[in-house]
C-alpha cells in the first residue's frame, strides 16, 4: 500500500514553484514583519512558535503552509489573519477579473463600452475575417430562422477608440 503525506507534498509544491515564506504574505497583507519568532505572536501561539523554532533556523525560512496551519483564528473566523487575507485578494480576483470587466467603473469610457456591448459575435466575425456574409446568430447553422447578414452591414472597428487602454512595450 502506498500512502503519501499531503502536507509533505504541499510544503514541496510551494518550494519548487518559488512561492514565498510565511514572512512575506504577513508583510504584503499589511502585518509586521517578524524579526524574531516571538515577534509572531500576535498570530501564532506560544506552542505554535516553540515549534517553528524547532523545524526553522529563521523566521523568514517558514513555510507558508505550514504557518497558514499554526495561526491562531481572526476574530469572528476560522482561519488565521494571513489565510483570511489570501482567500480576500483570491474573492476579489476573481471578482475583477470576470469576463465582464469592461463593465467595471473606470474600466473604460463610455464609448468603448457601447461599442462592446452593440458589438454582436456574427459582426466581431465579420470584422476580424475576410468573410462577406455570417450567420445572424453565429454558433447555429444558417437555415430559415437564422439567416445571414451581409458583414458590410457592421459597424466598423475603429481601435483607436482603445488606443489609451494599450501600452507601448518597448517604452
């Protein structure tokens, strides 16, 4: 029987893709850096540290997992601080980075949001291929309900309505 130890496994996955220790996610979510184990405190308990001081020779060698484990739990949570922190920033990644985020304040003028918004996909088709006639309704077959529209019909696609969304690379 083969068994594998997952937090093993997790401890190595986060070194081998060069993922921070403990140290850094506390000092990018906004809590002090610890110089000392003690200094960690205020999120680890006292048997959670004496033990950190056994596994590592510095508090900035501490694996993130293995601390996101020791933390004590945030008020009102289950979970430590710094776990709270990432699960937060991961909620609101995903949030800002749907598929509608032209639709977010700021993310574009109001212009550009029209023109998306009016821009049907037989049309997107139409503007990015040589192609002079598409389906209305693009995924489905052309047949009686559906029938097909001339591509001289579509608005056309000025990018320089976009131009202050792009940056120059080499500058």
């Amino acid at each position: 029987m083969c068994r594998n130890d997952l937090i093993s496994i997790n401890i190595c996955r986060a070194r081998e893709h060069g993922v921070p220790p403990y140290n850094s996610f506390r000092s990018y979510y906004g809590l002090p850096r610890a110089e000392t184990f003690e200094d960690l405190g205020a999120t680890i308990n006292f048997e959670g540290i004496r033990l950190l001081k056994k596994l590592y020779k510095h508090v900035d060698d501490i694996d993130l997992f293995v601390a996101l484990g020791l933390e004590d739990p945030a008020d009102g949570a289950l979970l430590g601080p710094v776990s709270v922190a990432i699960i937060i920033k991961q909620f609101e990644e995903l949030r800002d980075g749907d598929r509608f985020f032209y639709t977010h304040k700021g993310a574009l003028t109001l212009a550009q949001r029209q023109f998306i918004e009016n821009l049907t996909f037989s049309c997107f088709i139409c503007l990015t291929t040589t192609l002079e006639k598409v389906p209305k309704s693009a995924f489905v077959p052309p047949h009686t309900d559906n029938d097909l529209i001339d591509c001289s019909t579509c608005a056309r696609f000025n990018l320089n309505m976009f131009k202050d969304l792009f940056v120059d690379p080499v500058s």
